[in-house]
C-alpha cells in the first residue's frame, strides 16, 4: 500500500507539471544532449527510442571506473549487478539476469561463458569503454533470445570508422586503498592518408579487499574480521586495430587478448578437495582460483549507398577462443571450460519508404563448448541460431513510432549423445512516443519476445559448487514467452527533466530452478558430488530445470533539476528510485530479486574543479523465495572531486573518491555469496588521466 500511495502522489504530480506555466515563461530553453546510442541501427538518440533506455559516457564512467561491467551500471535506475567478489558482477535488469541479459562488446556478444555460472566473470573491461548503453526490457527484437530481459552494450571503438588527424589518446592510473588496487592503461588512436589504427592496454593488480566486519553473517569462533579472503584480481587486456577508410566505407579489424585470474570468496570448494593454497595471493585456508584466457578476433564494416534503395549496409562479425579454468586449493583443475564462439550480423539500412526509416538484418551464431573435469556441471555441447529481423521507424508531427519483428531459428546438441532441442522463436514489438507539450512526452511499448532455453538450462547434469547445487537440466524445456509492457513520462527541456517508467511483464514458462523431494520426505533432497543422497545440511542442494509462468512489476523514477548555471559555477540534484516484483503465479516469491531502492545525487562544476555527493539507500529485502534468507538493508555514502589542468595540446585529469564513506556492512540480495561477502568496506581513489 506504501508503494501503490507512493505511485499515486508521484503520477498525479508529473501528469499536472504542464500546467505549470509561470515555471515555463521564466525557464530558459534547454534540451538534454543528444547522445546517439549505437546499438539502434539507425543511430537514433535516446530520446528517440521508444523502448526505456540510458547511455553512460564520459566524466559519468571516469566517476564510477568499476572493475567490472555489473558494478559499472548498478547504480542506474532498474539495475543491478549479480556480484560474485570484484572480479565478477553481469548486470541484472529489472530482476533478471544470467541467460536473460545479453552483454555486447560494440555490438556483438562477449562470446564468453559468463551467463553459464555466477561465478564466471564478464570477459570485458568497463574500463575502455567510451560509452556504455543500457536498454531496459526485452531487446530480442535486434539481438536475440539472450536479450529477453534487456541489453547493456559497452562501446569501445577498438575498430575505427574516421582517420584520425595525427595521434590522439590517454593514459590512466589509479590507487585504490580497499584492495590496495593499481591499476594502469592506455588508448591510441593514429591514422594516415586512408588508414587508422587503434591499441589499447591495461594491466590491474589487487589485493583481498577490506571490510568493516566478519565475511560470514554468522562467523565461527576464531573466524578473521576485516578481510575478504580469497578476493584479489590480476587482470592483462592488450588490442589492437586498424582499419580501411574511404568515401565508399570502411572496413575494419580487431584482434585482443584478455587473461583474468582472481579468488572466488566465500570458501565454496568441497572439503574433500581442500588443500594448501599455491597462489601468491590465496589465504592459508584455501578457495578456488579461476584463470580466464581469451583471445578474440572482430570485424567491422559499413559501405554507403552500395545499391538503389539502400542507404548503408553494415557488417559486425566477432570469433573468440575463450578458456575458463577452476582451479582447487590443491592446485587441481577441477574445471575446465573451452568456448570457441562466432557471431556475426548484416544490416541493410534503406532510404525512406514513404514516410519510414528501416533496417532489414540477418544474425547468426554458432557456439562450441567443451568441458571435462569432475565439476563441470555443464557437458560439451554446441548451439546454432540464425535470425533474421526488421525495424522500421515514423515521425509524424509531434508523434514518433516504431514497430519491427524477428524469426529466430536455435538448434542446441549435447556432443556426448547427439540429442538435441530445437526452436523456433517469434518477436514482435510495436511503439510510439506523443511529445504532448514542448519537452514532455508520453511512450508506450509492448513487445511479445521468445526465448530458447540456454545450454545449462537443458543440458546441466552435475554439482555445481557456486551455487552450492547439483542441478539436472530438461532437454525438453519449452521455450520462455514473454508479454512486456512499458509506459514512460519524460521531461527533456528546461532545468528540471525527468523520467517514470512503469512496467509489467508477464512470462509464460519462465525456467527456474526447484528443489527436488526424491524420498518424498518433504524436505529438500542434499546430495555428494556424485548425486547421491546423504542426511547433511551443508551438503549440496538437488535442483532441477522447471518452468512456470511468472509475473514482473515494476517502477522506475529519476530526475535531474538544474539548481544554478551560472558564474557561481553550475549545481545539479539528482533524485532516482526504483523497485520490482517477481512472482510465480502461484504465488510464490522468486529468489534475488533486488528491494526498494532510492538515492540522492549532488554535482558542482567550477571552472577546472568537479566534485559530487551520492548516497544510495537499499531497503530491507523481506519477499523471499523458498530457502532463501532476507537481506538487512543498507546506505552507500560515495564523494568524488576532480581538477581538470591542461598543458600544450594535453588535458590532465587528477580524481579522488571516497566510496562507502559510513562503512557500511552492505549485503546485495541478488548475489549468490550475500551471507559470505559483503561489498567493500571504506575506500579513497586516487588516480590521474592524460589525454591529447
């Protein structure tokens, strides 16, 4: 009843605002930048796409410079982040997340293995990104079934579509004191007569991060405080790219080569398997290591007016060799994961066909993964799909809509036997935005999105120590069908511009997990890394694949007012909540859903000077699933300052942040290791940039 109250107050106060009209005749014109997002084909600005949507770029990413894609946006309104220790965090969006989020890499999928398990890290450094890009909701209409709960595109620009005049670039470095955290990087781009290039590279090391009180929610007598064990990150990223530019295109290519080896806390590792630790790193207690060693090839392309009737075609087409190693505290490889992946897409953009802008693409994907060890819960298996989509888009007075549909055909094959699943997958979606009054408009979308069941979903058959399960998956699992509906309000003129988003998404079949009853005791079976029954509660939990359908709902709010812009420098408040729910049908609540909540934002800029204040407060989350425990609640106390210098043709960038200020015990609910790990303790950021 609060949140319905709280609805109703906030609703009837935005709906009224256009009539505040002595307001508007003082207010100066002004419009928020237009940021094109280019994971829309026809490179629309945010404002202009119909499905809810942010774009984080610039001073916004230097501020949150997170290790990892999932803590990047967790602070955006509608998401958060999975968080399995620093190294690891996929964004969840609106409460779902792993196979329901698709994570691109300038268009295309990681190509990695990071939605098979929560302990997997994104192979992708947020660190590089010139913009990331979030759309909130279902995008399997542009990128396929993985997308069915939303998409976070991070930008890197590794393959160049201009030539560059001369060298331009940066460099950065920071210190982190939470983790005792250093970290460097470059970026340059170079170019002469009809070629560009472009390198990049990072080298981070860190420490186990500091935190205000015991691991454990309920620690043992003698247990440590003060420390996360087994948390610290070394991370290598190094690529390079060069491309073809001309008047009638471009035609680009990228090579990179990532390695990532960091602990995974919370001491998840079978005690039959414990051992003496050989890392440099690891604590005398043990845990598991994982090793990431990926190399990837990209291309990319566009030629312009090839054909009567085309405006532009565009090709994107990505390979990687992605290998994922489990290592015990013994030394030995417990798991060992090798994902050879291709994904590639065509967009064929046309001239306007009557009053519409379009694309017409085709996308596909082929996947190979093979696993062997005692713990891989996943077996070898392949995975195939072919898609083809269409977009079109119409502005008509002061109405914009949009509508597009997508065929997607997947075919999944376990190696050991050869049995398959197929399906086919239908998408539509339909839209429009009415700008009703001068910077405020109204938009409606509703999409009808299909997805196949992933690889684990249908194949797993074994313990799966992250989770502290031995899941058996379904091949017989029917594909998830979802029914979404958005209405937004936004304000995008003036000094004060804001943004509701109300949802509901209804899920037919929605996969899960369930805890299985065997001996029909009518308690939840535990079993051995064999599967078989034994009576200990600290054993692994016997779960397998089932489908039921579910419900989602949501609110998402936030705005921007603009206190002061003038010669006493310019003063911004920011004000933002969100919440959803997600239900079986029958009831029962789902597991890691995220709570309510809400945050406050203050941001000066003065000549060379910035500096901010953010506070987060997360609610208690009380709506649990069967099993699952509730989470206390938290606040975030974050600052940050930074002062802008330039010499010659460089511009320096020296920064500090404090994060976690009141060193707060902060549990995220929608992580797996919550009664483990907690998030950092108290940390200061120092760091500098060079760029020219």
């Amino acid at each position: 009843m609060v949140m319905l109250r709280f609805l109703y107050v906030l609703l009837m106060t935005l709906l009224l605002l256009p009539s505040v009209k002595a307001q508007q005749a003082e207010e100066e014109v002004m419009k928020l930048e237009a940021v094109t997002v280019t994971a829309d084909p026809l490179g629309s600005t945010g404002e202009h796409i119909v499905q809810p949507n942010s774009v984080l770029k610039g001073k916004e990413l230097l501020i949150k410079d997170k290790q990892n894609i999932g803590e990047a946006v967790a602070d955006e309104i509608g998401v958060t982040s999975s968080d399995f220790g620093p190294a690891v965090g996929r964004p969840i969006i609106r409460g779902l997340g792993g196979a329901r989020v698709r994570i691109l890499e300038d268009g295309i999928g990681t190509l990695d293995v990071s939605n098979i398990s929560p302990d997997h890290a994104v192979a992708i450094e947020p660190l590089f990104a010139d913009q990331i890009e979030i759309f909130r909701g279902p995008a399997t209409l542009l990128y396929g079934s993985g997308a069915s709960g939303g998409l976070v595109n991070v930008v890197n620009h590794r393959i160049l579509d201009y030539v560059p005049e001369g060298i331009e670039g940066d460099l950065y470095g920071h210190y982190n004191s939470v983790a005792d955290d250093a970290t460097g990087a470059f970026r340059f781009n170079g170019g002469i007569g009809n070629f560009a290039f472009h390198v990049d590279g990072l080298l981070r090391d860190t420490n186990d991060y500091d935190i205000p009180g015991f691991s454990d929610i309920q620690p043992e007598p003698g247990a440590r405080s003060g420390t996360l064990a087994n948390s610290d990150v070394q991370t290598e990223n190094f690529a390079g790219g060069f491309s073809l530019v001309g008047d009638p295109g471009f035609l680009g290519f990228a090579i990179s080569r990532f390695t990532n080896e960091y602990g995974v806390p919370g001491g998840h590792e079978h005690e039959e398997d414990e051992g003496e630790a050989e890392h440099e790193h690891e604590e005398a207690e043990g845990g598991v290591r994982i090793d990431q060693a990926q190399t990837r090839f990209d291309i990319k392309g566009a030629l312009y007016e090839p054909l009567p009737g085309i405006q532009t075609v565009k090709t994107r087409w990505g390979y990687n060799d992605h290998t994922h190693k489990e290592f015990e505290p013994s030394g030995v490889a417990s798991t060992i994961l090798d994902n050879k992946e291709w994904e590639g897409r065509v967009e064929f953009l046309h001239v306007p066909f009557g009053l519409w802008d379009g694309v017409l693409g085709l996308q596909y994907r082929n996947r190979d993964l093979s696993t062997s060890g005692e713990e891989a819960f996943v077996p070898s298996s392949q995975l195939d799909s072919l898609s083809v989509f269409v977009l079109e888009k119409r502005d008509w007075q002061r109405w914009h809509f949009e509508v597009g549909g997508r065929f997607e055909h997947q075919e999944a094959e376990r190696a050991r036997d050869r049995q398959q699943a197929s399906h086919d997958l239908f998408n539509l979606s339909g839209g429009a935005i009415w700008e009703f009054w001068q910077g405020y408009s109204v938009g409606v979308n509703i999409s009808h999105s299909q997805r196949a069941p992933a690889l684990e979903e249908l194949f797993s058959e074994g313990p799966h120590l992250a989770t502290n399960t031995f899941e058996i998956g379904d091949i017989s699992l029917d594909k998830e069908i979802s029914n979404n509906f958005d209405l937004s309000f936004r304000k995008t003129h003036g000094h004060w511009n804001w943004t509701l988003n109300l949802f509901a998404n209804f899920i037919n079949d929605f996969i899960f997990l369930q805890e299985r009853d065997q001996n029909g005791d009518g308690v939840a079976d535990r079993v051995n890394l064999e599967g078989e029954l034994v009576i200990d509660p600290e054993a692994l939990l016997l779960v397998n694949q089932r489908q039921a359908d579910a419900e989602f709902f949501g609110v998402e709010f936030e705005t921007v007012l603009g206190l002061f812009d003038d010669h006493r420098g310019k003063l911004d408040l920011r004000l933002w909540t969100d919440y959803v729910s997600g239900e079986l049908s029958e009831g029962s609540n789902l597991p890691r859903i995220t709570p309510l909540r809400f945050g406050s934002e203050l941001d000066y800029e003065r000549g060379p000077w910035y500096t901010g204040i953010n506070i987060m407060r997360v609610q208690r989350q009380e709506d649990t699933a069967l099993l699952e425990t509730e989470t206390k609640g938290y606040s975030m106390l974050s600052v940050h300052m930074g002062y802008q210098l330039a010499l010659g043709p460089v511009q320096y960038t020296i920064f500090l942040r404090g994060t976690n200020l009141l060193d707060e015990e902060a549990r995220r609910h929608t992580s797996f290791l919550k009664n483990q790990a907690p998030l950092p303790g108290r940390s200061a950021m120092v760091g500098i940039t060079a760029t020219f």
